[in-house]
C-alpha cells in the first residue's frame, strides 16, 4: 500500500519537475504573429498541460479503482489499493497522451513552418524554424513601420510605442537563439564524454570484439562531427540573418530620429 502511494506521488511530482522558458516573455500587442513562434517554443518547455492532464488521469484512475477494488474484495482496505494503483495509471497515462499531443502539436508547426520559409528549411528542427520565421516576420515589419512614417500615415507616439514593442521582441528571440545554441553545445560535448567513455570501455574487449567496436564509436564521432557542422552552419546563417534584421532596425531608428516627419 505504501509503495503504491509512493509511485503516485513520485509520478506528480515527475510531471512537474520542467525546464523553464528560456527567452523572457512579454506581452505583444502590435506584432503578436511575429513573437507566437518565440511563444509557443517557451511554452513547450512547460509542462503545465501534462500535470493537468495526470492530475485529471489520477483522480479519474483513483475513483475508479476504488469502486474495482471494493467491489472485488468487499472491504476498505480493497478499495484504498485499488485507488492507489488505479490514481498511479490514471496519472501516467493522462501525463503520457498530454506530451504525445504536445508531440504531434510540435510536428505540425514545423511542417507548417517549413512551407512557409521554404525548400532550405527541410533540414531544420522546430527551434530553427521557429527562430527564422521570427526574425523574418519582424524585418517586415520594421520595413512596413518606415514606409508609414514616410507616407506620414502614423503618429509619433504609435510609432514609438511599435518600435518599443518590436525592439523588446528581437532582443528576447536574441536571447532564446542563445540559449538553444549553448543547450546544443552541451548536447554535442555530452555525446562526446559518451564516445571517450565508449572508446576506453573498447580498449578492455576482446581482441575479435574490439575492431568492431572501434568502427561502431568512430561511425558514431563522424555523426556527431556531421551533427556539429550542421549546428555551426545553422548558427551562421542564422545570427547572418538577426544581424540583418537588427541594422534594418537601426537604420528605421536613425531614421526616425533624423527625419523631419514627426517634427
């Protein structure tokens, strides 16, 4: 009985244990379309859907497990084991389908992502994707916000207050694409303790073993190598990009405040 209590304990408090958001958040008012991405990446690394999810699962399971186990062995003690067992299941299998939801959410994005940005974006990972779909949609933006302001078709303070807006938003993608890089570092130097750690366990094999298994380690080096080139390409083609976006943001705040529009 104890242990079966434990277990359900042990599965909140799993579901629970999820790694913050990595980008601040704010509130977009003007161009929420073009933080969403930004948005929806933060909220991935939440798992406020999952505890809901095992938490419904685990009432549901423990309710029913009670009426089972009551009925099956007629007393209380019979029906505290089987809303113990029966809260453990609910609770894992409403913390499973919410992260496989979640999932196939993640999956969707990226396809729809990758229509929207191209052919070259087939190879990208949802971080990537989302990234690039973001600092492309706020360079319109500040494209669209100078042409207003040289046609005269928006006041001061709007434009002000857009700018406000869209120069906080480049600075919080700036900090997630920061973070997604030093996460991919730590990820590629994990692979590569794994593979020293592989290659002196390859030393103690036998003599018939070991040409083997030095094959299999070097294949798995040259993936990660393959893994670490690909990062770095994406890195810079990516900060090319956030560079772009940012002097076009200079350039529209230079102009803003030499110009004779708002005067």
């Amino acid at each position: 009985m104890r242990a079966v209590a434990i277990l359900l304990v042990l599965t909140f408090a799993l579901v629970g244990c999820g790694a913050k958001a990595h980008a601040p958040q704010f509130h977009a008012q003007y161009y929420p379309q073009c933080y969403d991405p930004i948005d929806k990446l933060c909220k991935d690394q939440e798992h406020g859907s999952e505890v809901k999810s095992a938490a419904v699962g685990g009432l549901l399971g423990a309710i029913g497990g009670a009426v089972i186990g009551g009925l099956t062995s007629r007393d209380v003690r019979g029906a505290l084991i089987g809303a113990a067992a029966g809260g453990v299941a609910g609770a894992t299998i409403g913390f499973f389908k919410a992260r496989l939801e979640k999932i196939q959410d993640r999956d969707q994005r990226l396809a729809e992502y990758q229509k929207i940005l191209g052919e070259n974006s087939e190879s990208w990972d949802l971080e990537r994707a989302s990234v690039e779909k973001a600092y492309l949609c706020y360079g319109e933006q500040i494209r669209h916000l100078k042409m207003l302001a040289k046609k005269k078709q928006i006041s001061r303070e709007e434009f002000l207050a857009r700018m406000h807006e869209i120069k906080a938003g480049i600075e919080n993608i700036n900090t997630y694409w920061a973070n997604a890089q030093t996460r991919m570092d730590s990820r590629l130097a994990d692979g590569e303790a794994f593979l020293t750690r592989q290659e002196a366990e390859d030393k103690k094999l036998a003599a018939a073993r070991r040409h083997a298994a030095h094959r299999q380690v070097q294949a798995q080096r040259q993936n990660t190598q393959r893994q670490r080139d690909k990062k770095n390409s994406d890195v810079a083609k990516l900060n090319s990009l956030r560079d772009s976006v940012t002097q076009e943001l200079q350039d529209t705040d230079m102009y803003f405040k030499t110009s004779k529009e708002f005067a």
